[in-house]
C-alpha cells in the first residue's frame, strides 16, 4: 500500500511526499540446516516508511534533486 502526492509551487519547485507499508511472503530466506536447500520460500517482510523528495532549478543553468527515504 503507498499514497503520495506531488505539488508544483512554482516554476521552478516541485516536492513529492508519499507513505508506504508493503508486506512479501514466500521470501527467500536461508535454512541453516543440513541436507536442506539453502534457500526455502517461508520467510516474510515489512517495510513500511515515508519517502520525500524536491526538484528545481538553481539559476538558469543548474538544476537541483533530492531525496530522503526513512
């Protein structure tokens, strides 16, 4: 699940913001046993976070990009 939005000040701004939660199954994960493939699919992840970002230009040559993800 994600949701964001994005936002043009002006001309020369634009900021992004969005949310995330995501969850796998069937993840690789490794048996540590022997006469056991190494990697078995039962294994589960979540990630969930914030990711910000803003875009513009600096002048009329230079142009500016970042990112933040937490």
């Amino acid at each position: 699940v994600e949701i964001g939005g994005k936002w043009d000040l002006n001309d020369a701004l634009t900021l992004t913001a969005a949310i995330f939660d995501n969850e796998r199954s069937n993840f690789r994960v490794a048996s540590n046993e022997p006469g056991v493939p190494e990697q078995q699919l039962d294994g589960t992840s979540s990630v969930r976070g914030v990711a910000l970002g803003a875009a513009g230009r600096i002048g009329e040559r230079w142009s500016m990009f970042a990112n933040y993800t937490y």
